[in-house]
C-alpha cells in the first residue's frame, strides 16, 4: 500500500522540482489533494527601472504607489545624461521676443483706376491725320494724338477772327455797349475752343496768322501708355466713342486674395513686398492701402489692395505675383514650435527641473508665428523648456502612468491559477 501511494506521488515531485529550476517564479504545493499555484512574482516600477535602482520588495510596493499618486509630478519622467545624448534631447529658454507674422499669398498686377484716362472727342467729325497708331505705345502728357476735321471746328474759327476783328475796331468805341458786346463774343468763342479741348496755343496761332485751319489736333491728357484703341484714320467719329484708353504705370495696384480668418491682421499702411519669378532675387516694397468690404462666399476670401511704385516700368498688369505681408505681434513670452506637444485638445510641455528630470505642463497657447509658439499660461520666462525628441519623453511619461494604474502582481497570478487549474486536475485524474 505504501509503495503504491509513493508511485503515484512521484511525478508530482518531479513536476515541482522542474518548476523550482525554471526560475522559482511559482510555488506548487498539494492542499487537499489538489496541486495549487500562487504568483509571487514582484512588479517594477517603471521610474525605479529607468534609474537602474533595484526591484522594489513586495512590502514596499504599495507604499510607493500611494507617494506617486499623491505627488503632484508622479507623472515626471528621469532620463540619464546617456539616453538624452542618445534620443536627441535639446533645451531652450522661454524668452520674450517682439514678433512679426509673414502672410503669404499670391496676387495679381492691375492698373491703378485712378491713373487710367479715357479719351472721348466732344464733337463730330473725321480722323485726318493720326499720330498715336497702335496699342501699348507710351505717350507724353500734351502730346499729339490725332488730327480732326469738323465743321463745326471750322465756322467756330470763323467766328473767333470776326469777334476778334470787332474787338480790335470797336473796343475804343465811345459806346460802352458796342465794346462790351465785342469782347463778350470773342470771349464764348475762346470759351468753346476750351470745352473742345483746343489747347491755348493753337488759338494763339489763330489769332497771330488769321487763318482757319482746315483741321485742329487733340493731345493727350496724361502720360502713360494706350492699353485701348479705338480710331483710325478716316473714321468718323462721335462723343460717344472712346478713342483712347490711357494708363500711367509709375505706380501699379496688386489684388490678393486672404482668408477670412486673415483679415482682422491685416491693416491698411501695413508694410508688403512681392516677388516675381521673372526677376530672381528682386523685392518690390510697397503697403496696403484698401482692403475690399466683401468677401467672395465661393472662396471666402476677400481682396486687399497694395500699391507699389514703378519707376521702371518693370511690373506689367496682368503679372501674377508673391505677396508676403509683414504684420507686428509686438512683444510676447514664446517658445520654438517644436517644444509644444499638441495632441488637438490639449498642449503640453516638458519644462527641465535638474538632474536628469523633466516635467511635463499643460500650457495655454497664443498666436503661433513660423518658428513661434506663443504662451499664454503654464511656463515662465527663463524656464528651461525640451524642444526636440521630446515625443520621445512624452511616450515614457504615458507609459509610467499606464503601469502606475496598473494592480499589483496578484491579477496576473489569480488569471494564471484559473488557467492552469483545469489542466492540473485532468493530471491528478490521469494518474
């Protein structure tokens, strides 16, 4: 009976003493003639790993929970000088700066409207001669443009020579009335040549030779140059044609489209320059002087109008252009871009407090420029902020709050035993 009882408890020591050489991480013993485990192995602290320190004993985990927990930086993370050289760790002061914001878009070359001319005739008649013969010509203020034959022009001529002769014979008349009325009529003769656009001189010289002239030429208004043509010669003409378009391009306009949550930025004065891709290397500065009080729903965008001087003439209407407008921020506590942790909801940073620990901070964000971010709550001047790899502290910080929010050892063993019990009693079954 007794050599029986010792055969059939024989593999159950060989079974327990295999598992002590597996590392002794489970104690088997018999309790009632079942085979029971229990888990007595310890968890780590992720912070007591990342120092090198030892595996905290079973007695005092639970104590180091509760100080974590209650610590306002359980969630600080400790990184040897080593691993910071490895992973890339850089710092950088939070300072106060005066910032500027660069908006860029691209707009468009346009005349300036209030450089442009039309040029009408304001009376009938026929183009004789034409000075000015094609589109794009550059024209002089006063010069040439046109000779006209009019009758009207002609019979108005007569009638200057005659007031001017009755002037000259009866201005010393004894009869005041009879001077007067001489005077008066040379005087709305001469006042019809100006409603016509006869210039002073040709009147003049129709008062020294006495002559009419057969036709009388109009000159041009402003300097610039003919973007529209409308005459040849030969062609009768009316006040209702417009011959001439005529454009000074000293200065030009460029329209640029922003977005609407652009706009409040964007002030008229504000200093802007452009760029071409005709000219490498060549700014053209100019500034903002209107800004259009509609938006277009299609691309809810609004125009902003700038005008740039062009002395050259190298900017042409119709040439597309790069608009960078310079906008002032003043002065503001900031920090580089890559140093803000933005997860959509929130903005985070790790602020360096010495020897190797760093601390992260949820910060309330400003205005963000190119390399700035702007701090609005959470960091002071002259905290020493990480501002590369530091998704990489970021990732060590989540994971120590997940292991520290995890049970001790005791859930892992107790899963363990449920899994492990059936097995073991189809074994006590077996034998």
């Amino acid at each position: 009976m007794s050599t029986h009882n010792s055969s059939r408890k024989r593999p159950i020591l060989i079974l327990l003493g295999a598992m002590l050489l597996m590392g002794g991480s489970f104690v088997w013993y018999i309790s009632g003639g079942m085979v029971q485990q229990q888990s007595f192995m310890p968890v780590a602290r992720p912070d007591a790993m990342e120092m090198g320190d030892a595996t905290p004993s079973e007695g005092n985990m639970g104590k180091d929970m509760d100080d974590s927990e209650m610590s306002p930086a359980s969630d600080s993370v400790m990184v040897s000088a080593r691993k910071q050289q490895m992973i890339g760790v850089k710092t950088t002061k939070a300072q106060v700066l005066r910032l500027t914001r660069n908006m860029r878009t691209v707009g468009q070359v346009e005349v300036d409207e209030r450089l442009l001319e039309h040029v009408h005739i304001k009376l009938e008649g026929w183009v004789e001669k034409l000075y000015v013969r094609f589109t794009g010509e550059e024209v002089k203020k006063d010069q040439m443009l046109f000779e006209i034959y009019s009758p009207d022009l002609v019979a108005t001529q007569d009638e200057y020579l005659l007031a001017l002769k009755s002037v000259r014979e009866l201005g010393d008349s004894e009869f005041s009335e009879v001077a007067e009325g001489a005077r008066s009529l040379l005087e709305v003769t001469k006042r019809r040549f100006a409603l016509w656009d006869i210039t002073p001189d040709h009147i003049e010289d129709l008062e020294r030779t006495g002559k009419v002239l057969r036709t009388l030429p109009l000159h041009a208004p402003i300097s610039g140059y003919v973007l529209h043509m409308n005459l040849r010669e030969g062609m009768y003409v009316r006040p209702d044609i417009e011959l001439y378009t005529l454009a000074d391009l000293s200065k030009i306009w460029v329209l640029a489209d922003f977005y609407e949550y652009e706009i409040p930025e964007v002030k008229v004065g504000q200093q802007a320059s452009i760029t071409l891709a005709y000219f490498p290397g060549k700014k053209f500065q100019g500034k903002v002087t209107y800004i259009y009080p509609v938006l277009d729903p299609k691309t809810r965008t609004v125009k902003v109008r700038f005008e740039f001087p062009n002395p050259e003439w190298k900017l042409k209407p119709g040439m597309f252009a790069n608009v960078e407008l310079t906008i002032p921020l003043g002065r503001r506590l900031v920090v580089p871009n890559s140093a803000v942790l933005d997860s959509g909801t929130e903005q985070r940073i790790f602020v360096t407090k010495g020897e190797g620990m760093f601390e992260p901070r949820k910060v309330r964000v400003g205005i963000r420029t190119q390399k700035w971010y702007e701090i609005l709550e959470g960091v002071k001047e002259g905290e020493t902020v990480v501002s590369t790899a530091n998704f990489l502290l970021d990732s060590e910080s989540n994971l120590k709050a997940a292991s520290g929010m995890m049970m001790p050892g005791m859930d892992m063993g107790s899963k363990n035993q449920s899994d492990d019990q059936p097995a073991m009693s189809g074994m006590k079954k077996s034998q």
